[in-house]
C-alpha cells in the first residue's frame, strides 16, 4: 500500500476526538518536517451538509467531499459515531466500504466505528477489536468475527479495527510506522506530543473485570476473601470455610463465578493492587505482600498478565502526582 490517498467518512453525530485524531495524524501538512502530504478528504454521504458533533451543540462539521472520492483510496477511515442497528447505518457507505476494500484498500475504524465495518460484512472470519464497553455487544452482532477487548488495535487482511478513543492514535501511527517507516511515525508521534507505540493494552483502562457471582450461597465468602487477601488460601481451607467436600466446593464456585477459585483469587488481588498503586505510594513489594502475593515478581507476573502492564508503568500513568 502506498498510503497515498487516505479518505475519512464521516456519520453523524461525529465523535470529535476520533475525527481529530485522523485529520492530526492525515490531514496536516508536516512538509517542513520532511513528510511528503497525504492526500487526505474528509467525505460524506452528502457533501457541503453539516453533521451535528456527538454530544455537543451546536457545533457541527461540514464535510466538502461525496463518497464518490473513497472507492480508489488507499486507506479508508471510518470516524466514530453513535453506535446503531446494521439497517440503520446508511447502505451508501457500507457499500462504499466493501467497495475500496475489494479494491485493494486498507479499511480502518476508529472506537465504535467497528459496527460499520461489522454492518458492511468485513469482520467475518477477522479478529477485531472495538472499546471495550462495546465489545460483547460486537461479539453477539457479529459472531463470525473474533473480538479482543484487550487490545489497543488489531489488523487482520487490511480491515484495522482500534479500540477506545485515543486506541485510534496507535492504530494510525502503526499504519504510517507500517507503510511509511519508523521514522515518519516518530516525527508524527512527537508533534503530537505522544507515544510513537504505546505498550500494553485497554483492559489497563477496564473499571471492574472480575467475574460476577450468580448465587448468593457464595457472596459471603466472596466477601470475605475481599477482606483477607493477605492471607495464604487453599480448596482445602475454603472448602472447610463452605462446609463443604473440596470436590464439591470447586464445582459449585465454578459454577458461581465462571472460574475457579485460583483465578478468582489471584484477579482479585490484582484488583486490589491496581487500586494501591492509583491511591498510595506504598512500594511494590509492600503491595505484594498486603494483596497476599508472595513476592514482587509474582505480582507482577499476573499483574502483567491482566492488565497488560507492569504494576510500575500502571502506577506512572493512574497513581498519585508527585509532590514537588
């Protein structure tokens, strides 16, 4: 792909920080950078029609170019916007979609803009992505498609789904990095003022990712496992803690919680260590003890594994300001 012609289409109502996004990393004119222009348009089923912003009144944004300028692109953007039943996405643009990507373009969505893409048939067989309070509503539309809520953009035969908001960003710098090089990634990155490839993934940004309990018969001990997470915990002591066999007790939490009681546990003093490192400055290996790991590497190791970053660059991002 030459990542010549990047054309973005636009649905209202426009999510207005993934339409920055795109015209920052494509429409603006970094010659004195060294960086060749794109040939970037904004375009829309009704060219010179403004379309109101997402949430916001009464600003609205006036695309200049029809949907007749996207077929032969090389990228293809869809903007976010409000997310609708397939029917009610207009026939124009999905068709218009799987139009360029016969054609040989890439097909990118920003956040919510997956159910475009999805509507248009794109995702099938693809894995995809979307923000992660979209995601199981995308895997029930579109089952053919495989969704990660994890991750922070994933390309698959040159349909790129991102996930929330500024995922967009990484998602067009990885094109550029791709197509263009490393170095014009960068000198965009670093004009933008932000990583040129961020590590980890969204579910850093996910509130609550632990499995919900479906009987009561288990709360009270749920509730005081919360309460006693420094402590060392087996079947063995739990099951005695239920009055119940161990073979009984693994069957019936399980059933509980939709995991066993290992993973349960251990997501729960993950959790509990995500909160320590936003609201105190207490060390790593404190943490590790207080949640009921026992040592810092073991807490980093299922740390990493579930919020997808080490508890030091979580705490660099979420935790408490430095005092000057």
């Amino acid at each position: 792909m030459a990542l010549k012609r990047v054309r973005l289409i636009t649905l209202p109502p426009v999510a207005v920080f993934e339409f920055g996004v795109a015209v920052e990393v494509f429409g603006i004119d970094r010659r004195d950078n060294g960086i060749e222009s794109f040939d970037f348009k904004v375009c829309a089923v009704e060219p010179g029609v403004p379309l109101p912003a997402k949430d916001v009144d009464p600003f609205t944004i006036t695309p200049q170019h029809g949907l007749d300028e996207v077929p032969d692109s090389d990228l293809v953007i869809v903007s976010a916007t409000l997310v609708r039943e397939d029917a009610d996405y207009p026939q124009e643009v999905l068709d218009v979609v799987r139009t360029a990507h016969a054609n040989g373009a890439t097909v990118l969505s920003l956040c919510s803009a997956s159910f475009v893409l999805g509507a248009a048939g794109l995702l099938d067989g693809r894995r995809s992505t979307t923000h992660w309070i979209y995601a199981d509503l995308m895997q029930r539309r579109f089952p053919l498609s495989r969704v990660d809520p994890t991750v922070l953009f994933v390309e698959d035969d040159r349909v790129v789904t991102s996930a929330g908001t500024a995922a967009g960003i990484d998602a067009c710098l990885h094109l550029v990095r791709k197509e263009l090089g490393t170095s014009v990634a960068t000198t965009i990155a670093r004009r933008m003022v932000v990583p040129p490839q961020r590590d980890g993934g969204q579910q850093q940004y996910v509130d609550n990712p632990i499995p919900e309990c479906a009987t009561d018969s288990f709360a009270p001990l749920l509730d005081w496992l919360v309460e006693h997470l420094a402590e060392d915990h087996t079947i063995a002591s739990l099951a005695t803690r239920a009055m119940m066999s161990e073979r009984t007790f693994a069957r019936r939490f399980s059933a509980a919680t939709g995991t066993t009681p290992y993973k349960w546990l251990n997501t729960q003093r993950v959790l509990a260590a995500r909160s320590l490192l936003e609201e105190s400055d207490l060390p790593v290996e404190q943490i590790a003890a207080r949640v009921g790991f026992n040592s810092p590497v073991v807490l980093r190791d299922h740390f990493r594994r579930t919020v997808g970053v080490a508890p030091s660059d979580y705490r660099r991002r979420f935790g408490l300001p430095e005092s000057a």
